[in-house]
C-alpha cells in the first residue's frame, strides 16, 4: 500500500510539472484531421493545433498536443481541420436583391443596374453586407474579396463580425448612389484605402467594374494609384461578349487582356474575376504579369457565359482562386457550393473524368485563393506564424460518412451546413454553427423586412421579379 502510495504520488508530481512545463495558447485543437494546405500537403490523420495571439504556433500529430495547454479547447474528435476557404470575387451586399429576375435576357445592362440604380444605399449595402457575412462564415469562408458601392459600409460590417476581407470600392463611369462620375468614384475610393491602410483584417481596394465600363484614362490612373498606396485592383474582365466587342473597337482589335497589358495596367495587383474569354496567348500575359484569376463557375454557367479555360491557365502557371460572385448571379456566397459543380464541369467541358481533381479544387478555394490576393504568405494554409484562420468541418453527419479520401467528400459531399467551428485572426467567430460577434436572428429579421420594402417598391412600379 506504501508503495502503491509513492507511485501515485511520484505521477501527480510529474503531471503537475509537465502541465506547468506545457507552453500557454490561446486556443487548442486536438483530435483533428488536419488538411495543412501547405506546399507538400502535410495531413495528419489525428493532429492538433495551436493557436496563440492571432497565429498559428504549432501542427502536428496529437501525441504532440501535450505541450500547449489552453484557455480554449475544442477537441473535435476525428472532424476535418483545415484553412479557412477563401472567396475571391463577389459582391456580399447583393444578398438582399438575391432571387430577383434570375431567368431575363441581358440581366445585368436590362436589369441589376436599373436595380441598383434604384436601391442602393448605405443603409442597403450595410446590412446586405451583415446578411452576407453570416453567409459565408457559417460556410466555412474566413476571408473574401468584395467590389460594391459604400464599400466603407460593407468594411463596417466586417469589422463587427470579425472576418478578413479585401473590399473594392467600385469605380464605373455611369452615375451611381456614391459618385456621379468616375473621378468622383476614385476619390472615395483613395479616401476609403487611406482610412482602413492600417487595418489588421481589412485591406481595402480598388475597383474598376470592367475595362469596357471605364475609360482608359481611368484605368491607367487607377493602377498608377494602386502602386502608390500598395493596394489591389479588382475588375471583372474577359466576361462577356459585349466588353470584347467594346474593347475591340476601342484598341483596334484586341482582347480585353490584350488591351489592359497595351495600356500598362496588367500587373500583380490585378485581380481579374471571371476571364472566361481567353486565348492561350491572353492566358501567358496572365502568367507573364501575375494577375490572379478567380473563377466564379457557378455564376458563369447561369448566366451562359461559359467555362473559364481553369485546366489551361493552372498547366500553364496563372494563380487561380475560387469565387461565388454576388448572391445575385451565384445565387449563394456558398464556397463549398462552387466545390462540385468546378470538379464536375472541367470534366465534362474536357471530356476527361481525371481532370480537376478533388484535391486541385480545394488547393484553389485555400492556398490558391490565397496566391491571387497577394496574401500567401499570411493564410491559406495552416503553417507555424501563418494567420489563425480556421475551419472545422463535421465528418459524422450521413452525407459526410464515411471519410475514405477527405478531399473528395468536401468536393462531392459537403454542404455548407457541415462547417461546425471557424477562427479568424485567432479568435471563435462561429462554435457549432453559432455564430458569436454578432446577431444572427436579428440580421435575418432586417433583411426580411427590407426585402418587403423593394417587393412592394416593384409591385407599385408594375415591374416583375421574375
């Protein structure tokens, strides 16, 4: 009994000076099936990580856990731990106009900017951007890049959630709500770049709409600007028939990527969303001057616009993210609703059921969302000093069991509904779907109400919503 005594004693000891030996985190997550993300694509079956002051300290196998103890445990027992998804192009504050003519010819001139024209306003991009964010964070996205109006508006937002972002604020040469001219829309925009400079999660951003909807004159201006304050350029570009046709008849026959490198605005700032209308030749100008491409599939095949050429720009070296487009276009800012639909269409567009592997897709909604913003060195993976920018996604539900090959059940079976914890910058945004910096019942109940003033609007105008 003595001995049995000093034993017990000797291990309370010892447990107590390893526990005191432990190093001090702020968050631990133990239990995981790590997706690092990382350049080789470190994975560990049962892993943990650890997470202190904003970022990431440590990955590795669980025996490894032992030497962090934390403030926050979340033990998650076999569930997939992996960067948070990165959105590379849409338009968060369309939500509230989300479902409204989806099926009319010539939507976006006969439509959405007669729409805008209309509604736009603080109060709407505001909380259409609130209404956004809860969107995406409960489906898994960390970080995303956004062009709208007011976009000071939508940085409000993101600053209350606690979300990562790089907001444009669009520049076009029709009149909008906030400018009536394009001069007008760059000055707001270098207002809004010098009040967020600083900003820990925010960056903020240029946005010209598309080559053909601003002058040239503008869109040297705006990349000349951009490299002064050291800030991207967000546009649509190669998208439609109508801006090649534009662009054509401004530049005597080039392509709008042809026509944006004449002009000496093709540069590693540029973020183009879409460029679906590209020839191998625009492809290596891509790649020669390290613009980003973020492929919006779900938004290019409904509006019939076609299928980027992703196969081709990855062999030949152009970093590609993965965007939603506006919830007016995608119709959702689901990342994990884009998943399927990438794997599945480059198939079928190849006819090659080996192209576009599962594991391709999620490399472009993390580390290669992450390239096309500039921001590679900060997230996208989970690395030791990296951003504390994480997700959890449940494996025990029926349509994610069982897990043989975790990244094909995120391509093929994941829903949003399946993302259980996200982190940002180090801190618990979202603990089994509840999101915790803000009111989501309440941000719902807004946006319904808001929504009944425009039906209501439209009914009283005679105009349709089909």
């Amino acid at each position: 009994m003595k001995f049995t005594r000093v034993i017990t004693l000797v291990s309370l000891i010892g447990a107590s000076l390893s526990a005191s030996a432990a190093q001090s985190v702020d968050i631990l997550i133990t239990r995981g099936h790590i997706l690092s993300m990382d350049s080789t694509l470190t994975e560990y079956e049962s892993g943990f990580v650890a997470v202190k002051d904003g970022r990431i300290v440590a990955v590795g196998p669980q025996e490894k856990a032992s030497d962090y103890r934390a403030g926050t445990l979340l033990d998650v027992d076999g569930d997939l731990v992996l960067p948070g998804f990165i959105n590379t192009h849409t338009h968060a504050s369309m939500s509230l106009l989300r479902s409204l003519g989806d099926d009319v010819p010539d939507r976006l001139h006969k439509y959405m900017f007669p729409l805008e024209k209309q509604f736009v306003s603080r109060e709407m991009v505001r909380l259409g951007a609130e209404l956004g964010n809860v969107e995406m964070l409960k489906g898994g996205v960390t970080t995303y890049a956004d062009m709208y109006y007011f976009e000071d508006e939508v940085a409000k937002a993101v600053d209350e959630i606690g979300m990562r972002a790089v907001l444009g604020q669009t520049v076009i040469q029709y009149p909008q709500a906030d400018a009536k001219t394009a001069e007008e829309g760059i000055d707001y925009a270098v207002n809004f770049i010098k009040s967020y400079a600083d900003h820990p999660r925010i960056t903020p951003a240029f946005a010209p709409h598309a080559p053909y909807t601003n002058t040239t004159g503008t869109l040297q201006k705006i990349s000349a600007l951009s490299e002064g304050f050291g800030v991207p350029v967000l546009t649509h570009l190669a998208e439609s028939e109508r801006e090649e046709e534009v662009i054509a008849e401004r530049s005597g026959g080039l392509t709008p990527v042809a026509y944006l490198e004449s002009i000496g605005v093709l540069n590693n700032n540029l973020i183009g969303a879409h460029v679906i209308r590209v020839s191998n030749q625009d492809i290596a100008l891509l790649k020669k001057h390290h613009v980003g491409v973020a492929h919006n599939m779900s938004a290019n095949i409904k509006s019939a616009k076609g299928v980027a050429p992703v196969t081709e720009m990855l062999k030949q070296g152009v970093d590609v993210g993965l965007g939603t487009d506006g919830p007016m276009s995608g119709n959702t800012l689901s990342l994990i609703d884009e998943f399927n639909q990438v794997a599945k269409l480059h198939k079928l567009w190849t006819n090659d059921r080996t192209n576009m592997p599962a594991v391709e897709v999620i490399k472009m909604a993390t580390s290669g969302s992450a390239k096309v913003l500039n921001m590679e060195n900060e997230i996208g993976s989970l690395e030791e000093s990296k951003r504390a920018d994480i997700i959890v996604i449940d494996t025990k539900s029926p349509n994610m069991t069982p897990v043989y090959n975790p990244y094909s059940v995120l391509v093929y079976s994941a829903y949003a509904t399946n993302v259980r914890h996200s982190i940002v910058e180090g801190k618990l945004l979202m603990k089994d779907r509840n999101v915790l910096t803000v009111d989501e019942s309440d941000i719902v109940k807004r946006a319904t109400e808001f929504s009944n003033k425009i039906k209501q609007a439209l009914k009283a105008q005679n105009k349709p919503v089909l």
